[in-house]
C-alpha cells in the first residue's frame, strides 16, 4: 500500500500558497543536526536492518556521523524512556528517530506492546516538543517486516530518518521557530 499523495499530482499546492499568509514546510538537510536512534533488541535483525538504513538516509543528508548517538532497549516497549531521556538531557538531540519491530503472533501481547509504544512516544514528543519518529514495524508476518527493512530507498529506517530531519526543520519555520 502506497501513500496517497504518491497516487494524485498535486495541482494545487501554488494556489494554497497563495492563499494563506504563512506556509510552512521542512526540509530534509541534516547539516548541524543531532539525532538519537534508539532501538529495541527484541526482533534485533530487523532493528539492524532499520538503523542501517537510518543512519545511511541521515549521513547522505549531511548529518555528521559524530552526532549520531545509538542506544538500544531490550524491546520497543522500552523504546519510550530511553527516547525520553535523549530528549531531556543537557545538550538534548534535534530529534529522536525510534526503531524496532512487533510481529503479531499468536497472543493479545503484539497490541499491547504496540499501542503502549507509540503511546509513550507521542506523549514524549508531546511533552519535550522534540521531535520523536516511530520507526517501529508493527507487522503481521516477519516477511512483511524483512520487505519494510530491505537495504534500499523502501526501508522504512530511512523513512524516519527523512521524517525526523524534516520535522526539526519544519517546528524551526516561521511563527514556530524561536523569536
């Protein structure tokens, strides 16, 4: 399944801009930025798979590989805390890039700890005003998880990498940069 802005031309988006008084968008350069990956070892091949695509979308942005800071968590249970505390610190990250994989299986738990990961990462973008990117797989099958993490421009680590560069820049725009 593909994003619907990738099925329509957008004929529009000139008029739009012309019609408002302030059009914000971001950009996907990593020049000067600082990023968190923070992974879930539980499905850990997978994670790989994502934050080596993570850090490859990141580094071709010009994000230097120096203010790359990888920290792992047994599942992605525990992948809020650990954002949350990249987020806080002195000298905090631009953004926090969250990666790992939950793969239904046969009991309630793949819900659980789905909802209750992105849960606890909304709420702490919410309340650091950091950005937070879920970079986790919630998938049915592991296939389906091994496709969204191959090693090509379709892996979704890379995704989120565009995602966290793209919200810094955005949140740093206009009347929503610092005055």
């Amino acid at each position: 399944m593909k994003s619907s802005d990738e099925a329509i031309v957008d004929v529009n988006e000139e008029w739009r801009r012309q019609m408002v008084g302030e059009y914000l968008e971001g950009e996907s350069s990593g020049l000067g930025r600082r990023v968190a990956l923070v992974c879930a070892r539980f499905n850990g091949a997978i994670t790989a798979r994502l934050l080596d695509g993570a850090i490859a979308g990141l580094t071709e942005a010009g994000v230097d590989r120096r203010d790359l800071s990888v920290a792992w968590a047994p599942g992605a249970f525990e992948l809020p805390i650990l954002a949350r505390a990249f987020a806080v610190r002195e000298g905090p990250v631009d953004a926090v890039i969250a990666l790992g994989a939950v793969i239904r299986g046969d009991t309630g738990h793949y819900e659980v700890v789905a909802n209750e990961c992105a849960r606890g990462i909304q709420t702490v973008q919410l309340q650091t005003g950091v950005p937070v990117i879920f970079g986790v797989l919630t998938t049915n099958t592991v296939a389906q998880a091994l496709e969204r993490s191959l090693p090509d421009e379709t892996n979704k680590g890379r995704e989120a990498a565009r995602s966290a560069l793209e919200m810094v820049s955005v949140l740093r725009r206009g009347s929503l940069g610092a005055p």
